[in-house]
C-alpha cells in the first residue's frame, strides 16, 4: 500500500483508513478542509483530520440526527440547525415540511466547499424555506429573542472552534428558545471523555434526557450517540413506536437508513454503556 | 506512525490499523493463527490475517451470538458449538446452567493458542460439562444421530478451512439434529456476498429465519450480522420482550454487553439492509 495514497484518522491505539483517488479541494483558514474523491466512499469531506461525512454513509448520520428529533414532535414548523454546513442536515430536515429551517454555519468555507464539491443537500441549501447565517452558533443563541419547535446540533468534534456547543451555557440558551433538542455526542466507546460531558451538560439544561445510538462505519470504530432532550409540555424523549410509526406513514419520508424500528431500537443501551453513564 | 507496529486489516478501499505492542504467538499450519498484545484492546487473535477477537470487545460479539438463541428457549440443555476454539462462546453458554456443551473446533492449534496466550474462556474449556472435539463440524453433523437443543456457529470467514460450513448441504444437517440454530454472518455492509449466501442458505433448510445485527468495533466497519433460525414447534425468532425479560431476570446472567433491550433492538434492521435482502 502506497501510504500517500490512504487517508488516515487515529483513535488511541487505533486508526481508520480509507482509499484516496484524488484530493479536490483543500483549504486552511478557519479549520482544515479536505474534499477527497475516495477509492469506495464516494466523496469525504474532512474538517481538521477528522473525517466528517462521506457520501456512502452520511444518510445514516443525518437521518438519525434529525429523523429522530422531528418524529418526536407531532408538528415541526421551524426548525433551527447549528452546525452541518455540508446541508445534509437540512436535506432531512425538509423532509417534513417545516415552514422554515434556519441552519447556523460558523464557517463559510464549509457550506460554500460542500456546495460546489459535494453536493449532498440535494439543493436544499437553495430552498425558499431555508434561510444560512454565518456565526457562530453560540452567540447566536445567546442572543436569541424568537422561539424554535426543534434545535439540532450538527457539530464537529469539540475544538476550538465548536468547543463551546458542549457547554452549560450554550444548552441553557437552547433550552430557553426550544422545547426540544437534539445533538450529536460523539463516540460513547472511544471519546467517552466528549460524550460524557455533552450528556452532562444537557442534563442541567433538560429536564428530559436519552441517549441514541448508531452505526456510522465512518466515524470513530463505527458507533455513535446522539442526545435527545426535551422539557416544558414535551417528554418527547421516550419512543413510544405506535405514535412513531403513524407519523412515518403519515410523512411518507424516504429514507436510506432510518424507520420507525430503527428508531426505537437506537435507545436500547449496551451493559456497558449503560454502566459508563451510571445507570447501573 | 512505524508502519511495522501496526496490524493492518483491509476491507476494498479502507482498512482498520491496530497499534501492536508485542507478537505473543505465531504458527501457520491449518491457518496462519497470530495473537498480539495491542496498545488499546488487550490481546487480539488473528487467523489468515483477519481480526477474530480482542479481548476489548470480544464480549459484544460472543454475547450476542450465544444469548440470543440462547434466551430464544425456555431450557437449553444440550448445545452444540462449532468454531470458536479460543472459548468465548463456551464462557457464554455455560451461563445459561446447561447439562452439556460440545464444542468442534477443526483447528486445535488455535484452541491450545488461545488457551495458553488468551484465556478469554476463563476457565470454561475445563469445566465439567464441556466436551472438545477437533474434527470438521460438516463431517460431525454429517454423521452426527445424536439431537441438540441449540446449535451455534462461531465460524471464520468463508474460507478454504471454514468455507463449507456457509453453504446448504451443513444447514441442513444441522436442521435434521436441532429445532434451533444461530450462525455469526459476516458484516451485511462489507462482505455482502458471503452475507447473502448465509441467509440464502439457511433459509433453504429452517422454516424460520430472522437477522440480527450489533456492533463490534474491531470486526469489518463495526457491524456485525447473525441468523436466527428454528423450525418444528419453534419459532423463536421474533423476540418477545416480556418473555426474554422474565428469562433474564430467572436466569440472573452477567454480561458487559447483551440484556433484552439490546436483543429485540438488534432485530430492527436499517432501510439499506431490509432492501439489500428483497424485504422491501
């Protein structure tokens, strides 16, 4: 194996390789981005040496991501996105039809790279519905006066550019403007540290919490979790599948990955993980 | 990174690299059988170059492969297991208080490797009850006239040692001695041709049979398949959660990974998987 030819991301004592064919586009200002045209992934967009998406299973982070927050909800009008400037998030967001998706990218770089190299918002990134700020997430709902059905953070490993979505503060401002919440929280088995610390803090601002998991073959060893969290009149955090499964068929969403088993399924907790978090 | 301290398995057009400390054990005879201490997951058990289990995440995949049939019965005495010579699957079954378990491992320089360098059957190789045969499971269920309870293949990949036991001629006799079977089935979103084949296969000689999927981060991607299969008066392949419930809780088993959330959860098959297999 050639070396320069391989793409690598390192996890404590492991490390993930994929088959390059051809970088097509690199850039380092705010964060370092990579687009590459891979040997069986399709295209994959790297931000600081960690693999973001790549075309073959980006579906199976973005459903879960989203799908899982929006079925929670019976009606989600207006939704709000932090993070996720590729637009896969906003793709599935459209799916149910809300009158407005706001999406907060901190780096124009990003949305404007992933726009013009990969293309997996399907052109959703172009919908009336949907309206881009660049800023940063964090003052943004600091500042917030307006009221959202749904928050889905759709962050990158905490760095210091997106460190400060795993703070108290930034939750609190969440729970503030939204009944219903919903983030990433990185690998429950190799960054449990992350993990740990984003249930933490969700926990304080929430007054309901669950974690979700998934197989995302392109992230660190394969799994990854998501926060779910919810509080006022929603206690939206526990599936409950006939409700779930009549939403489904009254969306009529197409998926690659997600359905309504699928989405029960994710909240059941292996022995140890349930013991990392202390619920036994 | 000195590419000579890293183990490296390839799956077309990625690979996992695994940070070796220490070559414990290597011989090659039957198979090319190598046992490693690695930096994060303990000591690691190679055959033919592919990961077959490290002592981090072994449990995830043995539990799932022993519980679920396991629990799918209300009393299983007699249990045969072909494959699996370092022991972990024996571990696993003699949780469940059975009269007898035989195992057939064709290969006995992994079984005597593995007990020397590994260990991970923590003594269950040399418990009472268990019983070690090394011959070709297709030979002893060809011949086999005695009947199990259970049958569970902890096979290799498909290969010019294990190869036969994928293909219809084994399911069958199996069927002919037990009412209920499980087999491990490759990873679904790497290896789709010997997953397809297995399914295929074992289709032809049990009347029921369901898929089950869990993660393990060191085997292909992190996603890993199994069959439930049974026929006769058993139809045990669509869990019921009450009844493995109550099971779990008579039978008082520790494990790090499987409880009965897990096991209904591992039968709820994504959208890409369901189309992969025709179901929809």
């Amino acid at each position: 194996m050639e070396p320069s030819q391989w793409f690598v991301e390192g996890y404590n004592g492991s490390a993930l390789m994929i088959k390059i064919r051809e970088t097509l586009f690199e850039k380092k200002r705010l964060q370092h981005i990579q687009i590459f045209e891979t040997e069986s992934f399709g295209k994959m967009l790297v931000l600081d040496g960690k693999i973001q998406l790549t075309e073959r299973d980006e579906a199976m982070y973005h459903e879960m991501l989203i799908h899982v927050p929006l079925f929670s909800i019976e009606n989600p009008e207006k939704i709000l996105i932090i993070g996720g400037g590729d637009g896969g998030s906003v793709r599935e967001a459209l799916k149910h039809d809300p009158a407005e998706v706001l999406l907060i990218e901190i780096d124009r770089d990003v949305y404007d790279a992933c726009k013009k190299f990969i293309g997996i918002d399907n052109g959703a990134l172009g919908d009336g519905r949907v309206s881009v700020l660049f800023e940063d997430g964090i003052d943004f709902v600091r500042n917030a006066k307006e009221k959202f059905d749904v928050i889905i953070v759709d962050g990158t490993d905490p760095n210091p550019v997106s460190g400060s979505l795993v703070m108290e503060e930034f939750y609190e401002n969440c729970r503030r403007i939204t009944d219903i919440f919903a983030t990433q929280s990185q690998s429950p088995f190799v960054q449990r540290n992350y993990f740990t610390e984003i249930i933490e803090n969700t926990k304080k601002a929430f007054e309901f919490c669950s974690v979700y998991i998934n197989y995302v073959p392109t992230y660190p060893l394969g799994l990854w979790s998501y926060v779910l969290a919810s509080g006022g009149s929603i206690k939206a955090v526990e599936p409950d599948y006939e409700v779930l499964k009549k939403r489904w068929e009254e969306r009529r969403i197409e998926t690659k990955h997600y359905n309504p088993e699928v989405h029960v399924a994710s909240f059941a907790l292996p022995e140890w993980l349930r013991k990392q978090m202390g619920e036994i």
